[in-house]
C-alpha cells in the first residue's frame, strides 16, 4: 500500500495580495460600470427606436445603439468572467 501525504500551505505570496486589492478597489467597479453604461446605451437604443417610429433615420440610430449597447454587455460580462477565471487560477 502507497501511503501518501498531505500537506496544506499556508503561504500567499505578497503580489497575490495587491492582485486581490487592485480587483477587489478598481477593476469589479470599473467592469460594473460599464455594464451600466452599456446598459443604459441599450435601453436608449430602444427608446430611440420605440419614439421615433416615423422617421427612418433615428430608427437606424436606435438599432445601432441597441447593437452597441448589446455588444458592450456581451464584452463586459466576458471580461468579468476571465477575470474570475484567472483570479481562480492565480489564487486572488
């Protein structure tokens, strides 16, 4: 019979700490905000749309913003996700 061992480390190395302190102060509230404004982009997008049913061109306006705004969620929530990904990996 393999007899193993099992060893916990409770060492963190001291980058990992300022890692944890610049994701926690400046990058989770700088990718929330802009969510919102991609958010914000997208409902105005809509609004443009619904509002402007008679004219042509700011219906056009309306679809690109509600295209952008979408797009700016998509890439937003991505970001996120990466960024829980590596800090997973890493250990922040």
């Amino acid at each position: 019979m393999i007899k193993l061992a099992y060893a916990a480390s409770s060492y963190s190395p001291p980058a990992g700490g300022i890692i944890r302190k610049i994701n926690a102060e400046i990058i989770n509230p700088l990718i929330g905000l802009l969510i919102a404004l991609a958010v914000i982009m997208f409902l105005w997008g809509v609004v443009e749309f619904i509002a402007n049913s008679d004219n042509e061109e700011k219906r056009e306006d309306g679809k690109k913003h509600i295209i952008w705004g979408i797009v700016g969620i998509f890439i937003m929530v991505s970001v996120f996700g990466i960024m829980n990904l590596i800090c997973g990996a890493v250990g922040c």
